[in-house]
C-alpha cells in the first residue's frame, strides 16, 4: 500500500467507464478508453502511466464541456481508504479504533507519507479540494510491528507513538487461550501440548519458535485423531516451519509429577538475554513520582546530544477517599514510564531495554544503566531453588560473593541474573 491509498482513492476505472457510456464522446476516443480500461484492468498499465494521464485529460476536456459532467464530479468516485475513513468518522463523533497489523511490512513511503495526518487528523482531497478533519478525542490508532522488525519503522514515525512491548503469552495464559479454542480438551493432552511447545520454544538451536497459531493448529490436528498422548511428537509439521527445527532432538521428558512444580514464568528480560540479546536495566529512581524529574535534565540533554529518542515518564494524581476525615488523600502516581525509542532498542518493562551494538554509540551506558543481565553459559549449581518447571530453574546462585536471583535454562544450562554495571547519574544525585 501506498500513503494514497491508506487515505483516499479514485476509481478512476468507474468514472472512465461511466464518461465513455454517458457522454458524447468520439467513437475513436470510446475505443481507446475501452482499451486502456482493459490494460489497467489486467495489470497492464497503470493510472500513473504518462500516456494514460494525456489520455485522460483529453477525455476530461471533453466530459467537462458535455451536460454529463456533473454527474462525472470527482466526488462521486472517491474511496476513502482506512486511514482516510477512520479519521472522517471521528469528525463526525464517533469512536474509532483503526489497527495496522506489521506496518513494518509496508514501504517506507507509507510510513513517511501518513506522518501528518496520524499526527493531526487532517487531509485534503486534491482532486476536490474537500478537507477532512477528524477528532483526536474519538480515533485511537494501534499499530503493531515484530520486534525483530521494528528497526525498518523510521525514527520520524517513531517519536510518535508509544511504545508498549507484548511479550509471548506465559504458560498459564496460554493455557487458558488453548481451553478457550478447545473447551473439552484433557489436562493430559494440555499438559503434553504445552511440555512440548515450551521445550521447542526453549531449545538453543531453534530456527523459528512456534508461535500461538501454530501451537493451536497442532492442538487441533491431535484432537481430531483421537485426543489421546501420542507416542512421541507427531505432526510435527504443523507446529514446526523449518525443517531443521523438525529433525532437532528436544528429549521431551514428562514430569513424573506435575504437582511438584510451581507455576513460575521467566520475565521477558531474562528470555531476551538467555538469546543472546545485550539486556540493561534503568535505575529506578528516573520513574519515582516523589523524585523531581528536573534534576534528570543532564541525562535528557546527553540522550538528545547523541540523537537517541525517548520519551520521558509522565505521572498523575489520583485522589483517594479517606474514610477517616473529609480531606481525600492525593497521590501522585507513574502513569507512563521513561522509555528509550530508536533503532536496535527495545523495552521489555519494568526498566529493562534489549540494546544492540551501536544502538547507543557515544553514550556510557553505565549514565544511564544501574545493572545489566549477565548470561554464564556452563551450568552453575543453586544454593537455594524457589521453583522449577519442564523449562527453567528458577532461585538464588553465589556471583562474585554475593547471593543473587538467576534463571536456568534447563535445556542447555545458560544461566542470567542481574549484574551491578555501576551507580547511575541517577544514583549519584541522590547519595
């Protein structure tokens, strides 16, 4: 798709047809438009095409001194686009969610042509001249893009949205989404589907991770032949994209006692590390409401000096009924958090950012960062486990003579957990 066609276009098809029928047009110049509404209808000419356009205009000058012209008015044959027709229906007060799937997958045109009218809600129909404005109050505009892609999104487009990163369902989410698709299905069937999707999703040598979709579509083939615990993993095709994942050795191992484990997910930080991502974590007196964000001003002007965007925390009061006198409390609380925004960053929550090399070039980290997640390759031994599931460990290890909270990968045995970095500006300020 094009910036065009996300706002408006003209069907220019129809109108051709529509001159050709309705006005007094030359048999030869009937013929002609009979033959380029052919071509374009096959793909063999285009709208733009400069012969088309001369052509076109010819058959214009023609319309227009016709007594068919009004009825050939450019407005009869405009189509708002999605875009276009979300912004006009909040003009006109209603509320309008528009949702564009991987908008990274389009052109970079697009991106760059919508910048304007994403960010004013404002557009004019050159060939009318009619503006159509719409109402930030009414529209809410959500955009989604694969993490892994997001760098392809511009940083004009960038600084303005907000950012919020969806991690992949934890295990009893999933679960739940699976019990939705399929009510009837038996815990032992669940349990199994789930050993196997988690221990494929884990494993070092993956190519390509099953995703949601696929593990129901799995789900599905299994019930409808029979339902029961297969013998070993079949159908892996259908879970699986690359043939190398399906030759992979994942050794499922069942639990011999499903009650034994707790139920404990690995934060997205942590995963993201275990991959191999460079994974930091802010200090976290930047997001404190009862700290004054002022004195942040050397961070922001670093940041803004080395080009890198962000968004700063933004805070609200909210007002509290106390029941023991008739003042209300007021508290002013975190409404939206500080969070980086460039190419090779991404937020994973709760302050953590996965960095890519040169993503922060010309910036110590250690200015803006208080810990970064450490990943030790061997297996190291726990001094105190807190709970362990079919994919990880989770507890308390020995690091350098302090006792620190790590996550195992149990397939492989790579170890993370936070490692100090330094004190922070932040930090600095305060002590």
């Amino acid at each position: 798709m094009t910036a065009q066609d996300m706002l408006y276009s003209v069907d220019d098809i129809r109108r051709l047809s529509d001159a050709q029928t309705k006005a007094l047009i030359p048999a030869e110049m009937k013929e002609e438009a009979l033959e380029w509404r052919n071509k374009i209808l096959k793909g063999e000419a285009e709208t733009t095409d400069e012969e088309y356009i001369k052509f076109n205009g010819r058959m214009k000058a023609i319309v227009e001194l016709s007594e068919v012209a009004k009825d050939l008015d450019y407005s009869n044959y405009i189509d708002l686009g999605q875009l276009g027709e979300a912004i006009y229906q909040s003009g006109k007060g209603r509320k309008v969610y528009l949702l564009i799937d991987e908008i990274e997958k389009g052109r970079e045109e697009l991106m760059n042509g919508i910048l304007d009218e994403i960010e004013n809600l404002v557009f004019t129909i050159n060939e009318t001249g009619e503006v159509i404005k719409g109402n930030k109050r009414n529209l809410r505009i959500i955009i989604t893009t694969n993490p892994e892609d997001s760098d392809k999104i511009p940083a004009s487009f960038r600084r303005r949205s907000l950012y919020h990163f969806m991690s992949s369902p934890e295990r009893a989410d999933l679960a739940k989404i699976v019990e939705l698709n399929f009510p009837e299905i038996r815990g032992e069937l669940l349990g199994y589907a789930l050993d196997v999707f988690y221990r494929y999703k884990s494993h070092p040598d993956i190519e390509k991770s099953p995703s949601t979709p696929e593990l129901l579509a799995w789900i599905r083939v299994l019930s409808e032949n029979g339902g029961d615990i297969p013998e070993g993993i079949p159908y892996k095709e259908v879970l699986l994209k690359y043939k190398e994942d399906r030759d992979l050795d994942i050794g499922i191992e069942r639990a011999k006692d499903n009650n034994k484990e707790t139920p404990h997910e690995m934060p997205i930080a942590f995963y993201k590390a275990l991959q191999g991502h460079q994974v930091f974590k802010m200090d976290g007196l930047i997001n404190d409401p009862n700290k004054d964000p002022t004195q942040f001003g050397e961070l922001y002007a670093e940041l803004e000096g080395a080009g890198v965007n962000f968004n700063t925390p933004v805070f609200k009061e909210e007002v509290h009924e106390n029941r023991y006198n008739d003042d209300d409390d007021i508290e002013t609380v975190l409404e939206r958090p500080f969070v980086l925004i460039g190419p090779g960053i991404q937020s994973l929550g709760n302050g953590c950012f996965a960095i890519e090399k040169g993503a922060l070039a010309g910036i110590d980290k250690k200015d803006i960062f208080s810990h970064e997640i450490k990943v030790i390759p061997e297996s190291v031994d726990f001094e105190r486990i807190q709970s362990k599931n079919q994919e990880f460990t989770t507890g308390t290890i020995s690091y350098e003579g302090e006792d620190v909270l790590a996550y195992k990968r149990n397939s492989d045995g790579r170890t993370a957990f936070y490692s100090k970095i330094g004190e922070s500006r932040e930090s600095r300020m305060f002590n």
